[in-house]
C-alpha cells in the first residue's frame, strides 16, 4: 500500500479530518503526525493533493422548513413521530420536544445535525431519517435551542 493510499484510508476513518480537509482549513503537518502512517513530510504532502480531488462543502441548495413539537412522550407504534427499537414517541403529553425537518434532508443533513448539537452539549434522546425528513428528540427544556442549532446546520 502506497502512502497515499494509506493517508486517504487513515483520513476517511477520521471523519473530523476529512471535513477539516474539505473545507480547506486542516493543518497538514499537524494532520500528518496525528495520523502517523509514515513520514510526517510524505503524509503532508499526500494530504494536500487528496485535499485537492475532494469537492468543496458548497452551499447547500435546496428547500427545508424546520418545525418543533413540543409533548413528545411514549405512544403506539402506530402514532408515533419517531419509533427506535422498542420505543415509540408521539404527542399526547411527554416530556421530549422533536425538532422535524422537511424538504431536502439526507443522511449527511442528519450527520450535520447531529454533530452540531453535540457541539453545543444538547443530548438527543432519539433520532430517525428518511430521505427528504429527519427528526431529533430531545429533552423539552433544550427544544427551543435545539431548533435553533438544527436551523443552521441546515442553513435554514
């Protein structure tokens, strides 16, 4: 295995390098060393030129309209907003507020969500996805911030 190919492998395990790459805004030689897959000047190097085959973060293009419900507790499946395994959460009175957005959400709009608010220390109790809805469960008491954070992660 080539020492690029064993950096582009080491940065794809590293899920915060590689958007720190592809935003143009990673320390090469730092990134190297923390890397350690070979020589600190060959990593680099093979960092800058992977850097240069990935496509910018861009804007995001395209139409979501986020809501809040607040009195998310256990229900039915069969009313549920959200259901993980065994748990089903709908209204009816509850202590969970779900922050649900609509419109051209994918599985990365999730992962930007969910890495924002673990940025600002806001806990999800549940999540769930499809292509074109996502919705995040959390505590009542952090639904108006968590609708806040989940608006700019989107870019709402």
């Amino acid at each position: 295995m080539t020492v690029a190919s064993e950096t582009r492998e080491a940065v794809r395990r590293e899920p915060f390098l590689h958007a720190a790459l592809r935003a143009g805004v990673l320390n090469y030689t730092a990134a190297a060393r923390y890397l350690d897959v070979g020589d600190e000047e060959a990593v680099a190097a093979a960092l800058r030129r992977y850097a240069k085959d990935l496509p910018d973060p861009g804007v995001r293009e395209g139409n979501v309209r986020v809501d809040m419900r607040s009195g998310l507790g256990e229900c039915a499946p069969e009313e549920a907003l959200v259901t993980v395994g065994d748990l089903s959460l709908g209204s009816g009175g509850g202590d969970h507020t779900a922050i649900v957005a609509n419109g051209d959400c994918s599985a990365e709009s999730l992962a930007d969500v969910l890495a924002r608010l673990s940025v600002e220390g806001v806990e999800v109790e549940a999540v769930g996805g499809t292509q074109g809805q996502l919705v995040v469960v959390v505590s009542r008491r952090a639904g108006i911030d968590a609708l806040r954070y989940v608006e700019d992660a989107l870019d709402v």
